[in-house]
C-alpha cells in the first residue's frame, strides 16, 4: 500500500534503521532529503565532525545545510550544462550536438592513443562511458594535486591505453567527463561552474551549491558548514575515526567537483521529476545510452543495467529509477528519481562507507512510500547485495594478507622464490610515467615506499617482494588499501639499477602495465 505523500517519511522505524546503519557501517553522519509529489521532507543523522583532542575542534552535529563533497553526482550537472549548450548553439553558426567530436572542440587537448578514437568519440560516447577508456582512477590519484588541471588531465589521457574500442563496452571514465568539462569550458569561454551557477543552480534557487571547497570557503558562514570527512580504522582495541582531507582538486572539475547540500539538492531531484525549470532535453539526459552487465556492491539486483548521461537506469519492481552515486575516501552520496511516482532521495554521508548505508535505506523507502509488492525472490536478492557489501567492508577492514596476495596476483611462485637482482637500493629513485605523474621510491623502515602524501588522495605505495623483479603494489591510508593489491615488475637494466617500474593499476588492462622510467637516466 501507498503511503500518502503528506507523511514524514522520518518515522520511528526509520529512525531506528538510521541508527543501526550508522552504526553497522561505522559512519558519523547523514544528511537527508526525501521528495515524494509536493512535499520534501529532510533529516539529519549523527556527527558533521567529531570531537579532536589535538586540535580543540569542537563536535557539530549532522544538519540539513551541512555541505558535503558530492562527487560523482556532479555528472549529472554536466550532462545538463551539455544538453542548454547544445540547445543554445542551434541559433549559432557553429551548432553542436550529443554527436559532435570531443577533439573538434578541444584539439590539441582531446588527443588519444589512435586517431580513429581521437577522431570519432563524441559528446555522447564520452558521458555515457562508451568511449573504451577505462577508469584509470589510480592513475589519476597519482597526480601532483597541486599541478594538475583539467586540461593536464585531458593531455595526459594520450598516455593512457584504451581498453576496448570505442562503442563496444561500458567503461565508466572520469578521464571522460573532464574532457567534456574541457570542451564546454573551451566552446563558452567560461569556467564550467559558473555556466552551472548561472543556467542551473541560481534559476533552481540552489544558493548554497559550489564548485570546490575553496569556493565554499569564501563565505565564512557556508565554510562553517563544510562537513569532516572520515575513514573508520580498525585498532585491538575496536577503532576510531581518522579525518581525511577535503576533496578539493581542480582537475576534478565536471566528474566530480560540486559541494552542495540536500536542500539544494531536492530543488536538483524536483526539476528532474517535474521538468519545469531550467533544464532542456530532458529525455536527452535520461534515454539509456550503454548496456552493462557487471554487477558490483552498489547495483541494484537486475540482469543488466543501462547508463544514460550521467544517470544510472534501473528497473526497480517494475519502477523506472533513475540514480547515481558518489564517492571519495570519506564521502558518500546517492541521488535519484522515480518519475512516475514523483519520488526522489538524496542521501549524503561523511564516510565512504556511507553508500552502503544510503543503499539500504533507500531501498526500505523504496518499498515502503511507493507501495511495491512484497516479491521473496527480490527481497532474497536484496539481502544478497547487503551480505557482499558486508563481505567487501570486513575485507576492506582487514586489508588482505600478504600471502593470499602474491597468491592471487602470481599463480605460479616457485618456492623458494627467486631473490631480488639488485640490493634494496638499487630499486630506489624516481620514476616518471609520460602523464607527468610520478614517485619516488625510498627504504623506509627495511621496505620499499613511495609517499604519495601530496597527491590527490594523500597515500603512500607500499612495495613488498613476491619473486624476482615481481612485487606486491599496495596503495595505503592511515594503515588500510585503498585498492586490491595489484603486481609490480622493475626490469632491471645493464647499468645494474632499475630503469623502469610497471604497474597494474587498472584491472581492464588485462595485464597491461603502466610504465614509469626512471629519471635523470
């Protein structure tokens, strides 16, 4: 049965699963936002920062107007900024279309590792993930966070391999919406944040929506506001929250740039379900572009799903749901539609582990306000998705051991392994990989490590030998993987040093390795 669109949503009950969410998946706070018809009902949960001892910070509870990183969910905005620019261009004498060429508006930019990929990826294949470039993300953490921008980012991807032909198979891409970001920003002679804050967020009344931290930080009250990120590390004694810095890089630009709320948000999810406002080409955002089959924690039980530009597509009981989910180390978001109900969700947490929180919660309001049939089957389903994300989080919590590593990522050891070529020392240096990233590897505490503290996510590369010229690569924050462990390989030179590390950063490389040389040889 139906729940009337005139009660709260924030009962009892839920509040209950609020509580127990917080507290199973170890995250300090949510913010809320429910629009279901003509009401939005909105609701904070938890901490926006904990107590710290070391610096006085005093604690603040979670509200409504807490500002939060959101992430990925900005690809929705630059999917609608696309669509007003293509609607404005027709009146010019250089229009432009879902099918115009990324590399015809930023050419010397938008250049990939062949000419017909270069030359055929358009606006569509490249915000609907079709473009054959995978995610990269590690590569792209590795970034300096101070030098990069988006279109050092956009240059980089020359170096960067395709996995598949363009238009053959889903690939989500950050890589991918820079570049678009690149190109509008290129086509209107204006930053990519201000033509949203001008043709989306102030015609929405979305006051308190931004384009980085810095931006919300001009403003001393909304700087107040900005939320503590964290991560839950796990200690004997049970664990404790550690602070993870602000998600504040330039070159994230339209992937995943804005800082909002989710009272700005559910004017966003408003206009999404009614189409009064500013937007045009609704259907143009929401049509499926690309079919996908995997199936990770986050996807909804279904066969398949499809993904528009920017926007998820499911069906859900027979329900056209329309979502997308953000995240970063110590953020989490989720953001979505039922048009035919005229319901929404915004959900925005301050730990990464907060998706999983936002899925279940979501979904009990799902059935529950929308009125679905009970199905076994389907519930049977659900609470297969809850135990892998549970599998994944313990997982996530342990790191996995050494041992299961060089197990998983080197099938055949021989036993004894092979020693190393060289003395420890000599694999130490600095490495350059063409994108201008690099690192420096050191013997720190009898190991070999990178400090990556200055990067886009602040870590550190951990090396631990398997057998031969082959190691074990993990990348770590405060003492837990950011990543699965993936394989390294130094291939040694006649000189008798390390002239080149490889990295298997990005699993749909099937083995490809990324290549840094070694400087100043």
């Amino acid at each position: 049965m139906n729940i009337s669109s005139e009660q709260s949503p924030f009962d009892g009950e839920f509040d209950a699963l609020v509580k127990e969410q917080l507290e199973k998946w170890k995250v300090p706070g949510l913010s809320i936002a429910i629009i279901h018809g003509p009401s939005t009902y909105t609701k904070a949960y938890g901490k926006a920062e904990l107590p710290n001892e070391s610096t006085d910070r005093q604690p603040r509870e979670m509200t409504t107007d807490a500002l939060f990183s959101t992430c990925s969910t900005t690809k929705a905005f630059t999917s609608a900024a696309t669509s007003i620019l293509i609607q404005d261009s027709k009146a010019t004498e250089s229009p432009i279309d879902w099918d115009t060429p990324v590399a015809s508006l930023i050419p010397e930019d938008f250049i990939l590792e062949n000419e017909y990929a270069t030359n055929n990826i358009t606006l569509e294949d490249a915000l609907s993930h079709r473009s054959g470039m995978p995610e990269h993300n590690w590569t792209l953490a590795l970034f300096s966070k101070q030098d990069a921008t988006p279109g050092s980012a956009v240059r980089a991807m020359r170096y960067m391999p395709l996995a598949t032909p363009p238009r053959t198979k889903y690939h989500y891409s950050n890589y991918m919406y820079i570049a678009v970001s690149q190109a509008l920003e290129q086509h209107t002679g204006e930053a990519l944040g201000a033509f949203m804050k001008k043709r989306i967020w102030d015609p929405l009344g979305m006051s308190e929506t931004f384009f980085s931290p810095s931006e919300a930080k001009v403003n001393p009250a909304t700087a107040a506001r900005l939320v503590q990120a964290y991560d839950w590390v796990p200690t004997k004694e049970g664990g404790h929250f550690m602070p993870k810095s602000e998600n504040d890089w330039l070159a994230n630009s339209g992937a995943g740039a804005i800082v909002s709320n989710v009272l700005d948000y559910s004017h966003w999810v408003r206009e999404l379900i009614e189409r009064t406002g500013p937007l045009k080409g609704h259907d143009s955002l929401t049509d499926p572009r690309t079919i996908y089959f995997q199936n990770d924690d986050l996807n909804l039980p279904a066969p398949y799903h499809a993904y528009a530009l920017g926007w998820v597509v499911d069906n859900y009981r027979g329900q056209h749901l329309y979502s997308h989910g953000g995240g970063w180390p110590g953020y989490a978001n989720w953001v979505g539609f039922v048009p035919e109900k005229k319901f929404g969700f915004v959900v925005m947490g301050n730990s990464f582990s907060a998706r999983y929180a936002a899925f279940r919660l979501v979904t009990y309001l799902l059935d529950r306000r929308l009125g679905l049939s009970d199905d076994p089957k389907y519930e049977e389903q659900i609470a297969a998705c809850i135990a892998r994300q549970t599998e994944t989080w313990e997982s996530h919590l342990k790191n996995e051991d050494i041992t299961d590593s060089k197990k998983r990522l080197f099938s055949s050891l021989p036993d004894p392994p092979i020693p190393c070529a060289l003395h420890m020392s000599g694999y130490t240096g600095t490495y350059r990989h063409p994108t201008g990233a690099a690192l420096t590897v050191k013997i720190i505490n009898d190991g070999l490590i990178a400090d990556l503290q200055d990067r886009v996510i602040p870590c550190e590369l951990r090396l631990v030998h398997a057998s031969g010229e082959f190691f074990v690569g993990s990348i770590q924050s405060g003492g837990l993987s950011l990543v699965l462990p993936f394989p390294v390989e130094f291939y040694i030179a006649a000189t008798g040093l390390a002239q080149r590390v490889g990295l298997l950063l990005e699993p749909a490389m099937k083995g490809e390795k990324l290549w840094f040389d070694r400087c100043g040889s």
